[in-house]
C-alpha cells in the first residue's frame, strides 16, 4: 500500500510538472507570437518609405535629407539622400506608384526589428506591374523606428514570385 501512495505521488507530481511545462511552452509561444507582430509606427515607416514620394518635388539636398529622415538613419540616410538629390536634378519622366501591399517581422526585440515586405510598383500610364520583395532592418529611436539597412529584389518579368507572407 504504501508504494502504491509513492507511486501514486510521483505520478501526481510528474502531472504537475507536464502541466506547468505546458503552460511555459504556451507563454513563451505567445511571447514569439507577439515578436512577429509589426508595431502601427514600425508598419507606417516601412509603408513611409516605400509609398512616400515627396522628395521628389524637394528644392535642395537639404530638403531631401530632411523629408527622408523620417523614415531612414545613418549611412543609409547619407546614400539615399545623394541618390535622389542626383535624380531630382536629371530631367525625367517618372510616372509610377509604390505600394507597400504586405509585411511581416521577422524579428523584433524592442530595440532592433527585421521586417520583410512585399512591394508593388505600377506604371500609372500602362498599368504595367512589377512585385518585389524587401528586407528592412529598423532600429527604435525613442517610440518610432527608423531604417538603417535595406535590400529590395525585384521579379523579372516572366518569372513567378515566390510567396513571401
């Protein structure tokens, strides 16, 4: 009888641990869940800087650097400021739209995030498309998030796109 009680015992305290086990395994799974959500300010910098054309119309590389401060930082910031103050000045004929049309973390720690996002460009006359496929990685400054790095890949025409999301 009594090693039936320890038995009895060591079974109800194994009981125990399975469920506690269990239910960590639950949190920590929630916890991941909640790292691969994007933040509205982390979504609205990525869209910012995909969908946002105002530089365009900018009078100075001052005011380049200025508007695209907002969504980018560091060396990051230094190039793109160069490249569109160098496509501003050079007469061109650009009639297309960027569109962020998904996005997804693949990792965020509360200070640094690294967000893929799949992109849309349309030519406004033709209604001809291309998707890609960026990857961004975004750091916190305070309660908004900035882009220090990214890489946009484009499908060629004729190729499939691979699901990203």
């Amino acid at each position: 009888m009594k090693n039936i009680k320890i038995i009895i015992v060591l079974f109800t305290f194994l009981l125990c641990m399975n469920v506690r086990i269990t239910v960590e395994g639950i949190e920590e799974s929630q916890a991941e869940k909640l790292a691969t959500l994007a933040s509205p300010k982390m979504e609205n910098t990525v869209r910012g800087a995909v969908e946002d054309l105002g530089w365009m119309t900018a009078e100075s590389k001052q005011e380049v650097y200025s508007l695209l401060r907002r969504y980018f930082g560091g060396n990051l910031l230094d190039d793109l400021t160069e490249k569109c103050w160098d496509f501003i000045k050079e007469p061109t004929d650009w009639y297309s739209v960027a569109k962020l049309t998904d996005l997804k973390v693949l990792s965020n720690d509360g200070k640094r995030a690294v967000v893929e996002a799949l992109i849309r460009i349309e030519d406004v006359d033709t209604g001809y498309t291309e998707t890609g496929k960026g990857l961004f990685t975004m750091k916190a400054v305070g309660e908004e998030w900035i882009i220090n790095y990214m890489d946009i890949h484009w499908v060629k025409q004729g190729e499939k796109s691979q699901s990203m999301l």
